[in-house]
C-alpha cells in the first residue's frame, strides 16, 4: 500500500525467501533419492524429507504472522490472489461496512494506506472528517465537513440554502457575488461569520451616501427599511414614508423635488413649505385676496390638477339644493371669508328682476327661503302675508291667487276690497253712522286692517 508497506514488505520477502530455500532443499533431496538403490536407502530418505517439511513448516508458522495485526482476523483470499502478496484482488469482498465506516464517494477507490497509517487494521482509525483532512476553513466553518461537502466531492452546490439556514437568503445581487465579497480575510477559504445585519457589510456605503446624506438625514442604518434587497442596486422605490404618506400626486415624485437641501430631516410636511409658490400664483379664486388658509389639505385632496373638495357643511351655510352645483364664483366673486348667508347677499338681483310677481311693487320680504326652497324658484310658497290675514279669519280660503286682491301685477300696493265687497248700498246701510265713510279699497284697509267688522 502506498507510503505505508513496510511491514507488508517485509513479510511478502519472507515469503519470497523461503519458496525459493523450499524449491532448493527440494530438488537437491530428489537428487540423492536417485542415487538410493534400496528399499530402507528410500525409506529413510521419505522420512528425511517429512522432517524437513514439517520443520519448514513450523519455521513459516514462526514467521509468517499476518502483518495486518493479530486481531485482525480474515480469510487472506478475500483481498490476495495466490500468485503474489502484492497483486489484490479485484474485487476484494471485505466488507467495510463491518468497521462501521462505509466506503462511498471517493473513499471506494483509496488505497487502504491512505487511511491507516500503517497496514495494521486492528488499530483504530478515527472516523471523523479532521482526523484525515486538514481544515483549509481555519475552523471558521465548524469541523463537521459534511455540513457542506459530500464524499463525492469537495465542490459545494448549495450556498444558497446553506445560508438561508443560517438566515441570509442570498437573494437579487447577492445571488451572484464571490463568497470573499463578503467574508474578508488572509485566507480566501476562511468564511468567518460577518453577521446578517445589512449594515455589517454596508457601513462604508451608508457613510459615504451623499445623495441624500444618510448620515445627517439620520436615515435608518436597516437598509431594506428603503432598498430592496431582491432589486439589481441601491434603487429605491418604497422609501417608508409613513409620517407623511406619498399618495396620488406625491406618489411620483423626486425625493429632491422636496428635499432642495440634501439634508432630510428638514424638510416640513406642511402644506405650504412646498406649495407657497402655487398659493400665490393662483388667481382663480385669488386665494390671497379671498383670504384662503394656507393649509391646502383644508380644500385640496393630493390627487393631480389641484381637484378641490371643500366641504361646505363644515361652514355657516351648507350646500343643499340649487347650491350644491353653483360654481364657487358665483357667490365667491370676489372673497371666500366674510360672504354673506343671508339670501339677498347673492340674489338681490333675482329679487329686483322679478316681474311675474313684482317683488318690489309687493313689498315681499328680502328673506328669499320665506317663500322658496333650495332646490329651485318655482313652485314658491307664498304662507304668509304681513299686511293683512288672509291666511286666518273670515279671509283664508276665499281667494285663489294674489290677483284676487291685487290687481296690478306690477304694482302689489295697489290693492282692492270691493270687487269682492261690491254692494255698495248694503255697505253705506251699514256705515251710515261713521263719520266720513267712502266706498273705496284704502278706506276699508284704514278701518279694517284685521279683517274684522
């Protein structure tokens, strides 16, 4: 066995030596018996020769010990073919398995040297990996080698799910770095644990970042917290912007359009720090001159185009109605804080304009929802009239619409009482004792303004 047959050497000679001394005591024995010419000569030459043999015999027995180790017990053809010691047996039927050692992979063709130290295999040989193979890792990996090797070969093919054990999923560029881009040492096969934190091999470069400082934007040293480990580089698109959440127009910016300063944690999510420009800019409304909060949230959704939603209700007039769809100009002309709620502050206009039934000439109140909802002019309620009960007394019900009594549409001043009061006779019969009676409308109203006798 190579660089381990000494003894083996030793013993194959021996055996050598005295095949060739048994050959010569032979033959030269065959000789003399040639020359015997009697039965006792011939007799006495046999029992010559079985004392020779048994002596040969008990000679090889002396020497001829199994270099093997005397407890190593087993038929020698089981490994040996008879014409040499040297020459083995193919296949040899020794069962390694028996040592409680099985031969797989590369072990199946060393020669048995390789292992035992000696030829001797009745002596222990240690069963784990170290004890045969030298610890190119430096110990940095443990010593149980079949953590990552195979008796096939040393070459590892599982990285990846090693380290996902041991709670590093190599995933995106990580995937495809060298193993020394990551464990740093003298010795490129030493893989000493550099830690699962991001920032255990990322310090330099969250130090050196300065588009934004991450050092002064006191930014997270937890790098996915902004990176995403599965992309191809430093790129990031789900920055964790939690205290001032990115939607709609805000979604797609620029971290520089708001950050101007490099520095991060300066920046302020009120409103107008960013968007003072556009709150002056705007004329309309003149946000200025109506006097708006600055706090565009209170009108303005983030969505793109500056969609506002201002909720009405939250003020002294909400909308109902008609006012729900009215642009905000038309009763905004000029001013949104102090415009007036009373109805005349907009429809003074529509009052004077009125002519079907002249508002002015009917002295109507100024109080539009007195005699109209919301939602429309038509059809009004007319429930009330301040100058004479029509509504109650011996009046309600006996008219059918304001012509009844008024008579010139233009002008509802103008009244009448006696085209429903038109006995003129039976009426002077009835006021024959007031001083200074007159059959005439203002008359009556004048002695009558409650209706009543």
């Amino acid at each position: 066995m190579v660089g381990q047959s000494s003894n083996f050497e030793r013993s194959s000679n021996f055996h050598i030596q005295f095949d060739l001394e048994y050959v010569r005591i032979v033959r030269m024995r065959s000789v003399q018996d040639m020359s015997l010419t009697n039965g006792a000569g011939v007799a006495a030459n046999g029992c010559a020769c079985l004392g020779l043999i048994l002596s040969l015999l008990f000679h090889f027995e002396a020497k001829a010990q199994s270099p093997h180790g005397d407890e190593f017990k087993m038929d020698c053809a089981r490994c040996h073919v008879p014409d040499n010691w040297t020459t083995m047996a193919d296949p040899m039927v020794f069962d390694h398995d028996s040592t409680g050692f099985s031969l797989i992979g590369q072990h199946v063709i060393l020669d048995c040297g390789s292992c035992h130290g000696s030829v001797r295999f009745d002596e222990a040989v240690p069963s784990d990996c170290f004890s045969c193979h030298i610890d190119v890792h430096a110990m940095s990996v443990g010593n149980d080698c079949v953590r990552c090797h195979t008796p096939n070969t040393w070459l590892v093919d599982d990285i990846p799910e090693l380290h996902e054990q041991n709670g590093f999923s190599l995933v995106g560029v990580h995937s495809n770095l060298s193993c020394v881009d990551c464990h740093t040492a003298d010795n490129t096969l030493a893989f000493a644990r550099v830690g699962n934190d991001c920032i255990n091999c990322h310090q330099s470069d969250f130090m050196a970042t300065r588009v934004p400082n991450h050092v002064e934007a006191g930014f997270s040293s937890n790098c996915i917290e902004c990176h995403d480990p599965m992309g191809s580089g430093w790129a990031t698109s789900f920055a964790s912007h939690d205290f001032f959440p990115l939607t709609h127009g805000h979604d797609n910016l620029e971290c520089t359009y708001c950050h101007t300063t490099g520095t991060f944690s300066d920046a302020s999510p009120v409103c107008s720090s960013c968007h003072m420009e556009d709150f002056t800019s705007t004329v309309s409304p003149n946000h200025s001159t109506a006097g708006f909060s600055t706090d565009c949230a209170s009108c303005h959704n983030t969505g793109p185009g500056w969609t506002a939603s201002f909720d009405h209700n939250s003020t002294a007039f909400p909308l109902h109605g008609a006012h729900m769809t009215t642009a905000c100009l038309e009763c905004h002309a000029s001013v949104f804080v102090g415009t007036p709620t009373a109805c005349n502050g907009c429809h003074m206009a529509d009052y004077n304009a009125t002519s079907s039934t002249n508002h002015v000439a009917a002295q109507f109140p100024t109080d539009c929802a007195a005699c109209h909802n919301e939602d429309s002019w038509t059809p009004a309620t007319f429930n009330f009239h301040p100058y004479f009960p029509i509504y109650s007394g011996r009046h309600d019900d006996v008219w059918n619409n304001c012509a009844t009594c008024h008579t010139n549409p233009n002008d509802y001043g103008v009244f009448t009482c006696t085209d429903c009061h038109n006995d003129q006779n039976d009426l002077a019969d009835e006021h024959d004792e007031v001083s200074g009676y007159s059959y005439n409308s203002n008359a009556c109203y004048s002695c009558h303004p409650d209706g009543n006798e």
